[in-house]
C-alpha cells in the first residue's frame, strides 16, 4: 500500500510474512528515487490469510491500510496504518498503530474495535479527511 505525506513524502506498507510476520514500512524523501531502511510497524499473529466464518472458504488477506494527517491541524504529519490479526483470545479484529516522527517509530499496536470473543472484524481501510479526522471502514462482522 502506498500513500504520500504533506510534504510530498512517499510511503509504503506492505505485509512482510516471508521474513518476520511483521507490518513494515519504507520511506522516500526525494519522490521514490531513494528509499530508506524499512522500519516494522508491528508484529502480528497471522501470516498471509486467516479463515473466519464470513471468509471460510476463500480467506481474509492480511495487508495494511494506511494514510498520512495533510491537514493544518495539531497531527498534520502523523501516519497511521491498521491492518486485522488475532487478539490474545484468538479473534479477528483490526489493529491500528501511528507515527509522529515520519515512520521512525510507532505507536504499540491497539485493537481498533474489539467486541468480544463472538464477533470478528476483518478488512481495514483507512482515510484522513478535514476537518482533522481519522475515518476508517471496518467490514464483515461475523458472529461465530
């Protein structure tokens, strides 16, 4: 997933399950011609797919959403990526963690929603929109 910061900086998220089973990130500054050290966003439970009720036939990906604050406000530059993966009780839920310093560092990783044990969120979609507001679409309720 890619998306562009206020100032013309380039970002990309992507699901690393090959290597760690880690969310991670890259950075440019210089409108993709170089990219940094990817950083990890967190780690997570699942590696590529999980089979929820809503999805048990075909699998519910794991990938990242993720957008960066281009308002004036107060967060104006804060990036924010949320992806699903597995609460310690073994559900599916949607997570969702941020950056102050460009993708340096990130905020712990905190359930977005977190209902119980019967129902499951998949499917995160993130969006930054004014006035400084942080939306985000979370689908497929299943109750198991």
């Amino acid at each position: 997933m890619s998306f562009v910061g206020p100032n013309g900086e380039a970002y990309a998220a992507w699901n690393d399950f090959s290597k760690a089973n880690n969310i991670t990130v890259n950075r440019s500054f210089d409108g993709g011609v170089t990219w940094g050290t990817p950083t990890v966003i967190a780690a997570k439970t699942v590696p590529f797919e999980i089979l929820v009720p809503a999805e048990s036939f075909r699998g519910a990906l794991i990938y990242p959403a993720c957008d960066a604050d281009r308002s004036s406000g107060p967060h104006r530059g804060r990036l924010y990526c949320s992806w699903m993966d597995l609460t310690a009780a073994g559900v599916a839920d949607i997570f969702l963690s941020f950056s102050d310093d460009r993708g340096t560092t990130w905020s712990a990783r905190k359930a977005a929603w977190s209902y119980g044990q019967n129902i499951q969120m998949l499917v995160s979609a993130v969006t930054l929109r004014e006035p400084k507001m942080l939306r985000g679409s979370f689908c497929s309720e299943c109750r198991g």
